[in-house]
C-alpha cells in the first residue's frame, strides 16, 4: 500500500467534492523539494557506515515546512512523501502558519549507541541544512527520536550558523528553548478530540470503553489523559504485546511499569490477559484509537471493527479501502489530519517563543492547544455535517480550501 498514492486519492476526492479543477490544485499533488542523502558514520569498531536520508517539503505555501524526523529501519521515501503532505493539511486544519515537511534516516537506532546516534544525527543535519531554518523548515520530533535528538540538530545548525538558533527544530529540551507541554501534547490532543466526539454522538467518556493501539510518546499520553476522565480502558498495546482487561486497565500502574521496563510486556495483574494486534483492533469497545503506525485498519480487518467511534492518533493508520468499509459500517473516524495536531500546534507555541524569546508556563500554552484545538473540531465537524460526508473528507476539503486559497493569492512563479 503506497502511502502517498494513498494521501492523492483523498486529495483528489476532496478536490471533487469542492469543485475544484484539477487546474486548481495540481501543484499540491506533488512535493516542493525532495532530498536523499548519504549519511557515513564512523561506528565504535572502527567500521564505516553508510545510512540513507530523507527530507521532503511538500508545500511552503502558508509558511515554513513542519514536520518531524524519523528513525526507523523500514523507512522509505513515498512513506516519508505522504507524511510530509499529511503535514501540510495538518497544519493547515489548524490554521497555523506552517506548510507540511518530514524527514527520515533508515536505521533501527536501537542497534546504535548513543555515541553513534550522536554521529548519525549530527551528519544528517549538515547534509539537509541547505534546506533548514527558522524561516524555512523546522523539524520536531517523530517516532524513535526525541528531544535530545533536537537538541543535536539545534546544536548543529547553531555551531554552522556561528549563533544560537533554538527555533530551527522544537521538541528540544527545556533548557535550550523547549516549551512546557511539548512532550505530552499530541496525546492531550488525541484525547481532548476523543472526549469532543464522543460528546457529539451522545456518548458518556465516563462510561465508554477504549482500546488504544501503541504506547509510545502518544498512546501513553492519550490513555493517561483518558484515564484521568474517567474512561474505561480495556485494551493496550506496544510493539511486543497487548493486554486486555474486561474491567479495564490501571493505566497509572501501566505507565510506572513501562517506565522501568520500556514496555508493557510482563505486566500481571488480576483480569489481565495477553492479546495480538488484531485482538486489539477488533476488540469490543465504544472507541478505537490506533496511535501507532501507518497502515493498521485495512480493508483486511475493516470488517471486523466493533468500535463505535475511531480516533487516529497515529499517522495514515487506516487505508482508503478501509474507510470506504467504515462508513458502510457507520463506524465514525476521526482523521489523523485532525485528531493528532496537538504536538504541531504545541511545536508552533515553541517556534513563536524562540522566535520572540518568551516563556509561556504550561498553563497557557494547554489553553493556547485547546483553543486551536477544538475551534479545527468544530469547523471540520461543521464542514463534513453541511457536506453530508464523512469528517476525514470534512478535514481534507477544509485544509485544501485554505491551501489553494493560498496559491491562488500568491501565484505561479515566474
């Protein structure tokens, strides 16, 4: 399943919904720029490596690129495309001031030290620096990176720079410019959109049972802020196994033993039982939210969904053939481009006070999430009930409306 073939074809049907000519968007069919570069490391034994590098700016039209960096063995360039254009109606559903970009190194960095890492970070930030800046591209961080990572990048761009530039990447530590809130924002905001439409359908979040799919930086986040709501979470995974508990899982208890052990396998207690990735997904439950990776709900399992309501918190987790089996089904999904903003709207925040250097303690910067937040709520939930379709649709046609509008203020060059 090719994820940017995936990403055109809602784009297109988007497109078809608002009446666009294809005159209209063509340019956003395809990426600005596309960098590949070769990363040598020199590696603890004295051995030459050489690893693959990726930055993709699909459009700048309403601002600097955003978009965070990934390290990930199975990384490819059509998946880090999409990702990149998935950005940019993110940003723009937000109604930040940002176009869409991301960046990838196909490595498994568990397999590196962290002198290695360090290495490995520090290069792929000069071969992509002719393309970074403040005012340019601003990455952030992605799955199996952190804000450590960010803050080599920071160090490195800043060291060729010849002065500090703390807004050339967010997501980096509070001691060199990161902002309060950044690290659990985009799990706060996969669970505000989980208590909003569980209210627009009727639907008590006290009562409500979940099943979350991935317990890394957003899934932990998403099932603490729920837990704290007082929703039922019966169902949990991470990479090396489910749990899954009628009565539901003490999430407080789960995230100290992660903590210690990097992972939920091995957790016992009364009730809890082991389960796979499609015990998970098909699990009988009010909410469904895949925050994992790309490509889980497909028109494989789609049918066995049980889950009332989906909320993505993962990027591109269901397929196309897997929506068209949703809505026939009258599961609701809310999209990606919508349910997971909370880290880039928080990643602006930081942007704005490095850029202005200010402070903003993490009660403002929380009011700053939800106020953007749930305003993009509203006007995708508003724009797909006027349309009669589906809120991924209602998502895509307000994000492109805002796009081409752009475009066609600032033109074709030359």
């Amino acid at each position: 399943m090719n994820p940017y073939q995936q990403m055109l074809e809602r784009l297109d049907k988007a497109a078809t919904l608002m009446g666009l000519q294809p005159s209209d968007y063509e340019v956003l069919r395809t990426p600005e720029r596309e960098l590949k570069v070769a990363i040598p490391v020199e590696m603890d034994d004295g051995s030459i490596k050489v690893f693959e590098g990726y930055r993709v700016q699909h459009s700048s039209l309403r601002g600097p690129c955003k978009g965070g960096i990934r390290f990930h063995q199975n990384v490819d360039s059509d998946e880090v495309k999409a990702l990149a254009a998935w950005m940019t109606w993110k940003c723009a559903v937000a109604n930040i001031p940002y176009g869409g970009a991301k960046g990838a190194v196909t490595v498994d960095p568990s397999k590196l030290s962290s002198r290695e890492l360090n290495k490995l970070t520090r290069r792929y930030t000069a071969a992509i620096m002719p393309i970074l800046g403040p005012e340019k591209d601003i990455p952030a961080p992605d799955i199996n990176t952190n804000a450590q990572i960010m803050g080599w990048i920071m160090d490195t761009y800043s060291t060729f720079a010849g002065y500090t530039a703390p807004g050339v990447v967010t997501g980096k530590p509070l001691e060199i410019g990161g902002s309060l809130g950044r690290k659990e924002a985009t799990g706060r905001g996969v669970a505000l959109v989980t208590q909003q439409i569980a209210a627009k359908t009727g639907l008590d979040i006290r009562k409500a049972t979940i099943a979350i799919q991935g317990f890394g930086k957003v899934g932990s986040a998403t099932a603490k802020y729920l837990y704290q709501t007082g929703a039922k979470i019966i169902a949990l995974s991470d990479v090396f196994t489910g749990l899954y508990c009628e009565a539901g899982l003490n999430i407080d208890e789960l995230l100290a033993f992660a903590a210690e052990h990097h992972t939920i396998k091995g957790y016992q207690a009364e009730g809890v039982k082991e389960i796979n990735n499609y015990e998970l997904l098909t699990s009988p439950v009010d909410i469904l939210i895949p925050a994992a990776i790309e490509d889980q709900i497909t028109e494989k399992n789609a049918n066995e969904i049980q889950a009332k309501i989906i909320v993505e918190g993962a990027n591109g987790p269901t397929t196309v053939e897997a929506d068209t089996i949703l809505e026939r089904k009258n599961i609701i999904a809310v999209p990606d481009i919508l349910a997971n903003t909370g880290g880039v709207i928080v990643s602006y925040c930081e942007w704005v006070q490095n850029l202005q250097s200010l402070s903003w303690d993490e009660e403002e910067v929380y009011q700053k999430l939800e106020k953007l937040l749930l305003k993009a709520f509203e006007e995708v939930y508003s724009l797909a009930e006027s349309k009669g379709t589906s809120l991924r649709m209602g998502a895509y046609m307000l994000a492109l409306g805002r796009v081409v509008k752009a475009l066609k203020i600032r033109g074709i060059f030359p």
